[in-house]
C-alpha cells in the first residue's frame, strides 16, 4: 500500500503564487532564448520582438485595427525582401516567387493560426491540410465550374435588375446614394441567393443593408480578435438572442437572424425535410456528395454557407466600388467605356449577357486593372508543407516553415507593372506591357486554395459595369480618394472607420 510523507510543510497561497510567477518568467525566458538563438527561423532577419513574441503581430493586427499588412511593407524596407513577422513565420517579397510557392502542384497546407479569424472553421476555405481541403472543396465545385456559367449568370442578371430599380428611387428623389455599400448588397444577394436554399435579401430592405455593411467591417475586426483568443466568436454564437437584440444594432440583428435562419436551412437538409427538388444548392450537393457523415452534419453546412457567402461579398463589392471610383474620376476612361458599350448596342448585341460582354476588350481591360489595383484580398495567406524542405533563392527553410506573400506587393510591383499606382486600364492593351501585366498578376489567388468564385465575381463586375452605365448618369457626391481607399486589412481591405465610401447622385 502506497504511503503518503507526513511531514511535509504546507505551502501558503503567496508561496504558491510566487512560484507560478516564476515558472511563467522561466518558461518566457526559455521561450525567448529559444526562438532568437535556436530556432530554425533565427536567422532570418526582422524585428526581435516578432521573432519572440505574437504579441507583435496582435499589436497591429488586433489593437491597432489592421495594421500589420501596412507595417510588413516598412519591415520589407528595413531588412530586405524576407522577414521573419512571427516566431513560426517569415514573409517574402518577390514577385517572380509568387508562382512558383503558390503552385497548383504544390501540396501546401494553410495555417491554422492565421486562418482562426474565419468563423466557420470546418469549412473548406479554412481547412488547413491539402487533402482535407481536397475531398471538401470537390463535393461543391461543380456550383462554380465553367458549367454552372450559365445559373450563375442568370442569378446576377436578376439582382441587378432589383438593383436598377433601388437606383429609380434614388433618381427620382435626388437623394444622395451610398454606391460602395449598394455593390456589397448586391454581392453578398448574389451568392447567399445562388448558394443556399434562399439567401440574404439586402436590395430589398429599406436600407440597401446600409447597418449591416458596417457590421460586417465591425466583425472583420472582431475576427482578428478570435485569431488571437479563440473563445471570442464562440461567446459571441452563445449570446442568447433577447440579449442581443437589447445591446445589438439593426444590420447585426439582421445578421443573426439570417445566420440563425442560414442554420435551419442546414438542419432541415440534413434531417431530410429540404431534399432539394425545386433546386440543388450547394448545401444540398455538399449533402448528396460522398464526404463522410461527419462532414455533413447542420454544423459543417452552416460554416460552409457562412464562408462562402463571406467570401463572394466584401471582395466583389469592393472591387465594383473602387471601379467605379475610377470610372467616375477619369472622364476619359468613362467615355471609352460608353462608347465601346454603345458600339455593341448598335451592332444588335444585348449588353447584360455575358457573351456580349466577354468580347469587350476596354471593359475587359478595366476589370482586371481594378482586380490589380484593388487587392481586395489584402491578407498574406500563409502556408507551409509538412513533408519537404522549401528553398527560395540561397535559403532553405525545414519542413513545416510558415510562409507567407501577399498578392499587392506583386500587383504594386513596378518592375511588373510600371507607374503601378496609377489606375491605367491600357496596360492591359498595350502589347508592350500586357505579357507581363499578365504573368504577374494573381487577384484570385493560385494554386489549389484559389479563389472558387472568380468567374462569378468576374461575372457580377461586367454585368454591372454595362447595366448601371447603361442606365444611368451616376455623378460622383463628396467623394475622395481617401474616402474608399484601404485603412484596414482584415482580409479584406476596409475603409477608414465613419467612411461613407463611394456616393454618387443618380441621374
Ligand atoms: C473580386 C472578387 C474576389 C476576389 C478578389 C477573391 C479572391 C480570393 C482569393 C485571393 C482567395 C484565396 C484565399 C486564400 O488563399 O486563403 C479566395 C478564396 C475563395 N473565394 Fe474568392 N474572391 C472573390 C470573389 C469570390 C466570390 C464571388 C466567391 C463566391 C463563391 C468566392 C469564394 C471563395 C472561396 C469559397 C474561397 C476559398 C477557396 C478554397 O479554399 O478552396 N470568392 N478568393
């Protein structure tokens, strides 16, 4: 029988407390020394407290609200075209590296830590490992593939049609009209209406979705918050709903209902009482494919539809947004445009179809100069491969090495695209600079984590590009540059706090 010392001094609360302490400041210091000295990654050059600590990172990020993209820039500056941003990760900038790290063959996975700002953690787009994300992408691909052109075509023709009619309002009353905010309902009622059993309906509230635009950017930056300390987007899911709506504004409210709607449209798919007839959304494919059960419960369905309707909105909202900044700035772009519509028109071509409309080089030209310049995916998307060693120039970083690009520091490159920072659709024209304009250019990312919805979002662009300048005589209201250029990276680029973005009087 096991016997027990009787002798042993009881130890006081502050003795203990002492010796907690001093744990945590070796465990600090071991951590510290560690990471600087005997770490793979410690000799690759960057701030030493990043090297440390993640409280770096959280720095800009979390505290100061989207910051770190913007300060990554000034480290590249300091230290040359690799830096080490976290203890785990280095960043690199070098446009000629970008295809061949983000390679269609190369099995890398995503990281974990960095993807945490995603609510929907199960879902495909947050899968960290190659193959997991494999089997999950495949059971839904075939709702975005060149075959699906055609729904998807006719989703956006019948949004924009409910878009004009808003506009109506707005030019019979002379009011002025949020345009930015309108394209991000637009957006986020295409895909949430094409991809589950029935979506948002923003065009249809009194507000265009105004509140919930800025709920969106609010949470964006709540995201960054749950990166850190995951426990914050499961305590916010938990809030019971008769406190939120005491303490919750109208666009969150309308949020949670769609959300909490969004999460009964899943159940009733997978309890059997929604089986799809009318029409197979992709949560019913997701359903009907040949994913194991455990990837079809309510809960992985949720955070499917939640992920992708979060995906397809702010980015194609914001990329119309800031085309339309341009169009409206450069009366010169606009009457090439005008005019190269007009010049279809005449020739019997129906210009909201997307036939049409693919064969309009200038059109053509200005979306991809705005997919340039926008970067409406401002996040650096991290990766790295478990099993082989990664070389970039002389270095070579072990299995398991975090890196990370982002896709602005190539599209701003002006070894890639000269004066980049003028918005010039002609660089996309000109046979002296379009191979290359080509080659270096990324706006949907590469590699078996691209973007799933480009065609899509190429799709909304031209479509409403020709309608609305078709329709109307937009005037562009109080805007400035400042007004809709990126202060926030969240993923997504957001605007400075208060902005109202692009305003335009409809005429
Ligand atoms: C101009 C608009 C858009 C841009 C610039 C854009 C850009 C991107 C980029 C760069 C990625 C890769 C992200 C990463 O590596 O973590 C991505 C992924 C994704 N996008 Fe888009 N996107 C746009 C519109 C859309 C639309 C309309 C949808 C709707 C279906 C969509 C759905 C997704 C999904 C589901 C993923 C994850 C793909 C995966 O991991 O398999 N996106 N997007």
């Amino acid at each position: 029988m096991m016997t027990f010392p009787t002798d042993l001094v009881p130890v006081s609360w502050t003795t203990g407390l002492v010796a907690i302490v001093l744990a945590l400041i070796l465990r600090a210091l071991h951590l510290t020394v560690q990471r600087c000295f005997f770490h793979p990654l410690a000799k690759i050059p960057g701030p030493r407290l990043a090297a440390i600590s993640y409280l770096y990172e959280f720095y800009y990020d979390a505290w100061l609200g989207g910051k770190y993209c913007f300060h990554i820039e000034d480290l590249h500056e300091k230290y040359g075209p690799v830096v080490r941003i976290n203890p785990n990760e280095i960043h690199i900038k070098d446009s000629e590296y970008y295809d061949k790290f983000y390679n269609i063959s190369s099995k890398l996975n995503k990281d974990p830590f960095y993807y945490g700002f995603l609510d929907g953690p199960d879902a495909a787009f947050a899968t960290d490992s190659f193959l997991g994300h494999r089997q999950r992408r495949k059971a839904f691909n075939k709702f975005f593939s060149p075959a699906a052109l055609n729904a998807l075509e006719i989703q956006v023709q019948k949004n924009i049609t409910q878009l004009v009619h808003r506009m109506e309002e707005f030019k019979a009353s002379g009011r002025p009209l949020r345009l930015g905010n309108a394209f991000r309902s637009l957006a986020r009622d295409v895909i949430s209406q094409y991809a589950l059993p029935d979506g948002f309906h923003l065009l249809e509230s009194p507000d265009l979705g105004e509140d919930l635009s800025s709920v969106n950017q609010m949470l964006s930056h709540v995201a960054i918050w749950n990166r850190h300390f995951r426990f914050i987007f499961p305590v916010l899911m938990a809030t019971p709903s008769w406190l939120m709506h005491r303490i919750a504004s109208p666009g969150m409210i309308q949020l949670m209902k769609f959300q909490m709607y969004n999460y009964e449209q899943s159940r009733r798919i997978v309890v059997g009482s929604d089986k799809g007839d009318d029409r197979e959304t992709v949560l019913h494919g997701i359903h009907n494919s040949d994913l194991p059960e455990s990837d079809k419960t309510p809960a992985r369905l949720f955070s499917e539809a939640t992920t992708i309707v979060g995906a397809g909105s702010e980015t194609t909202g914001a990329t119309l947004e800031t085309l339309f900044y341009f169009i409206l700035t450069k009366p010169d772009i606009r009457s090439k445009l005008v005019a190269e519509l007009e010049s279809a028109k005449q020739n019997g071509a129906d210009i909201s179809s997307k036939a049409t409309l693919l064969g309009l080089p200038y059109l053509g030209a200005c979306m991809k100069e705005c997919l340039r310049y926008g970067n409406e995916v401002s996040g650096r998307l991290p990766r790295y491969d478990p099993n082989n060693v990664i070389v970039w120039r002389d270095h070579s970083f072990p299995p398991g090495t975090i890196i990370s690009m982002n896709i602005a520091d190539m599209h701003m490159d002006p070894n890639c695209h000269p004066r980049p920072h003028e918005f010039d659709p002609e660089r996309w024209l000109d046979p002296s600079t379009a191979a290359t304009a080509e080659r270096f250019y990324a706006p949907f990312g590469k590699g078996s984590r691209a973007c799933i919805g480009r065609d899509l979002a190429q799709l909304e662009v031209l479509i409403t590009t020709a309608t609305l300048l078709d329709k109307f005589d937009l005037r562009i209201f109080e805007t400035e540059y400042d007004d809709v250029k990126p202060y926030h990276d969240f993923f997504s680029p957001f605007q400075k706090e208060g902005s109202k973005g692009l305003q335009v009087i409809v005429q």
